[in-house]
C-alpha cells in the first residue's frame, strides 16, 4: 500500500469516528490526509469504494493485532487468552477509533463471496483455534461466528465501556472476564 493511500485510509477513520458518515466529505478527508482532493480518485472510485476498502483496512489491521503473539503450540486456552488480551489492548489503547466510537459496525459491507473469503483468510488463527476446539470436542459445535461472538468480541465490549462509560475495572475481574468468556464456549 502506498504511502498516501495509507494516509487516506487512516484520515477517513478519524473523521467517521468524530463526523460519522452524514459529516464525511472528501474534501475533509483530502485535508486531513495532505493530498489533494484528485489524489483520493487515484485510489478510489468514489466515496463508497472508499468506505469498502476502509472497511477491509480496518479487519486486516484487527486480524493482525489479534494473532499477535501466538503460534500453534500454545494450548488453545493459551491462544485464546493472548487473542481476547491482544483485541482488548488495542481498544483500551485507542488504536482503531472507529472500533471504539462504536461505528465500525455501520460501514458499508459487500457481502460477496470474495470478501467473506478475505475475512475468513484474514482471521485464519481465531478461525483455527476454534475449528482445533470443535474437532477435539473441546468447545460447542457452533458456528465460528457464534463463538467469536460469545467470547472475543466480550473484550471489545468491555473496553468501549471502560472507554466511553468509564467502567473500572480491575486486573482481577478482566481475568474473571476472560475465564467467563472462555466458559461460554466450552462444553460442559
């Protein structure tokens, strides 16, 4: 990726997290990036192409972060852990503020074959950890979807309230957190 087209990506999530989607101009996204407002046309077709590939930029950076650190060899707890730590931090830090203003969710999606592909290639180990966690009757036979949805996506939730709600919470209880996720998915 070049380097301009990098700063038009990471402009256009910092005005959507503070403008939302009504208050994005291209123009704004050209001054906020430095490039003219042309150079954005270089890159993209129009400001919904734009929104798509931010929204691929966004799950790469995310898929990238959460399998920080881990390799096959850590027990699936291990990997689990690292994972819901790993997505955790990143929200605390502030490191996506599209993620923690709450407005990921309602970028634009094109829901064809090729971008489901994408996600599933881009989050090849969450998706591993849970097939490895199936397969040896470890976790509940759900969709990889619904698992993530019961267990990882806990730690983003939990860091938007510590974010914008102010929620407390101490080393003790974000190890409870993690144990009670983890519980959910796991059979008994």
């Amino acid at each position: 990726m070049t380097d301009k087209k990098e700063r038009i990506l990471v402009a256009t999530e910092k005005l959507l997290a503070t403008h939302g989607f009504h208050g994005l101009s291209m123009q704004m996204v050209a001054k906020e990036a430095q490039v003219a407002t042309g150079t954005i046309y270089r890159y993209f077709n129009d400001k919904n192409d734009l929104l798509h590939q931010l929204h691929e930029h966004i799950l790469g950076y995310i898929a990238k972060r959460i399998s920080r650190n881990i390799n096959d060899s850590m027990s699936l707890k291990q990997r689990y852990r690292t994972m819901w730590l790993n997505l955790w931090h990143m929200s605390v830090n502030g490191e996506a503020p599209l993620i923690n203003q709450g407005q990921f969710q309602h970028l634009p999606r094109d829901n064809s074959y090729e971008k489901k592909a994408l996600k599933k290639q881009l989050f090849s180990c969450v998706n591993q950890m849970f097939d490895e966690g199936k397969a040896c009757l470890l976790f509940k036979p759900l969709k990889n979807e619904i698992l993530s949805t019961l267990s990882l996506e806990t730690s983003y939730y939990l860091a938007r309230q510590k974010i914008n709600g102010g929620l407390e919470i101490t080393d003790s209880e974000l190890n409870a957190a993690i144990e009670a996720s983890w519980d959910a998915i796991i059979q008994h």
